[in-house]
C-alpha cells in the first residue's frame, strides 16, 4: 500500500498490520496540530486585561470600571433649610448661587447631605422690624426645616436704630427660627453681624465708630442666643479682612463677594453636618 512507503520514508517503523500503519501515521500526523491548539488557548489566557470584571459587576451608563462615583441615592433623606436675613443673606451684588445658603447647600450635597433649594427670606435694607413684619404677615412656606440661619441688625446699626429696640426684637425673631425649627434649638444658627466699616462705601463716614456699634449690636445678638442655647458662628473678623483683600467684595464695593460667601459656607458646613448626620 501507498502508506508504507510513505511511512518508511519517514523513518517510522513498519509494522504489517496496515491498521496500525494508519493509526500511527495520523497520530503523527495530528500532533503538531494539537500542540498549535495549546498554544492558542495560552495566548487567549494572558490576553484577558487586568480590570476584568466578574459576570456579576454591572456599569452604569458614564460609569467606568474604576469609577469612585457612586450613583445618586434616590432613597436618601433631603433636609430643608430656611434663611432669614437682609442684604448679606439675599446675596447683594452677587449671583444667586454665590448666596452664603446656596454655596451651603452645595457644599453639603458633596458630602452626601442633600438638601432642597433653601427657602430664603431676606431684603436688602431690611432691619429686625422689617423682617418681623414679613415673617408675621407671609410666614414660610413650612411650617418646620431642619436648619434655619438667622443674620440680621446691620441695618439697625446704620439707621441709627436704638440697640434696645433691636434687643427685643432680635430676641422675637429668635423665638421664631426656634419653632421654624420645630423647637429643636441646635437646628438654630445665629451669624454675628459683618463688619462694613472696612469698606470704601465706609471711608465717607466714621469707620471707627462703625465698627464699635458693630460689636456692641453682636454683644446683644451673641447673648441672646447663648441664652436660647442655639448655635452661633462669629463671622465679622472674617469680613474685616476685606480692608487688605478687595476680593473679598463684591462689585458694590460694600458688600461681601462670592469668595467671602464661600469663607462662610465652609464655617457653617461643619455646625450643620453635626446636625443633620
């Protein structure tokens, strides 16, 4: 037969069995091919990359494998915020979302804390007989928040109001912001009264005698909520830096900007995530 001698020119032993000279030449035949089928499946192993996931790890759309961005947890608590005040806490001369509640929020949500658009109530000018008449005659929108900020008196102190008459009613809208925060008295966050005298809008008057009845008027309003046992957080050295730091006002020149609303934001970050963790 044709296999012998294709055997015998191989140098394979020959056997007279022809089922056995068939079986050896294919066996012989077939196992370069069964060496190159392990050599294959090798390299498909190593070409598996590193960041394999399992079967049971599922991308989100815009996620990556390495991703730290959790997605948003649609079951977590959101928290309200109210803001009473005047022109420092309506944001004067600024964008709404450079406003010292807005940059709070925001700071908030990036440590997993979501609260809902702040309700604020506040108007340039307005003095603690303004913000009383507002509150009494259009309360808020409800009847609770978890956090309420309370900065009001400037005006008081540049129309030349008595610090009497804003002791009593300082002390009215306390009592207030302390039911707006279902009488859960460290839900309350007094802020001390900026410092302007440190302002060209200042200059034309008598900055020193500014900044004396600026203090007297935080006295008042420090005691008080001491006395109340709510939070306070003394804002106004902070804004005294603005006499060697422009950039801290805004385009006004009497006003606080964007930056020294965010210097505030960070101060009440940490006394409002006590709160709400």
């Amino acid at each position: 037969m044709f296999i012998q001698p294709c055997l015998q020119k191989h140098g394979f032993f020959v056997n007279s069995n022809p089922s056995f000279f068939v079986n050896t030449c294919m066996m012989k035949m077939l196992l370069p091919v069964f060496i190159l089928l392990q050599i294959v499946a090798c390299k498909k192993e190593q070409a598996i990359p590193g960041n394999f996931l399992p079967a049971d790890t599922t991308l989100m759309a815009g996620d990556t494998a390495n991703s730290n961005t959790a997605p948003p947890d649609t079951t977590a608590k959101t928290f309200d915020y109210l803001a009473l005040g005047d022109s420092y806490t309506i944001g004067q001369s600024v964008p709404v979302n450079e406003r010292f509640p807005m940059q709070l929020a925001a700071l908030l949500k990036l440590e997993k804390i979501y609260v809902n658009e702040p309700e604020i109530i506040a108007q340039t000018g307005w003095t603690t007989q303004n913000l009383l008449n507002r509150l009494n005659g259009s309360p808020p929108a409800k009847r609770t928040y978890d956090i309420v900020t309370l900065l009001i008196g400037v005006n008081n102190q540049f129309q030349n109001r008595p610090i009497q008459e804003y002791s009593q009613q300082f002390t009215q809208l306390l009592q207030m912001s302390i039911e707006y925060a279902a009488n859960i008295r460290r839900r309350v966050i007094v802020l001390s009264i900026p410092d302007y005298s440190v302002t060209p809008f200042a200059a034309s008057y008598n900055p020193a005698k500014i900044a004396a009845e600026i203090d007297a008027f935080n006295l008042v309003n420090k005691t008080i909520s001491e006395s109340f046992g709510v939070q306070y957080l003394y804002i106004t050295d902070a804004t005294r830096k603005a006499s060697t730091d422009l950039s801290l006002l805004a385009t006004d020149k009497l006003h606080p900007s964007g930056k020294a609303y965010a210097q505030w934001a960070a101060m009440l970050l940490p006394m409002v995530k006590q709160v709400l963790q």
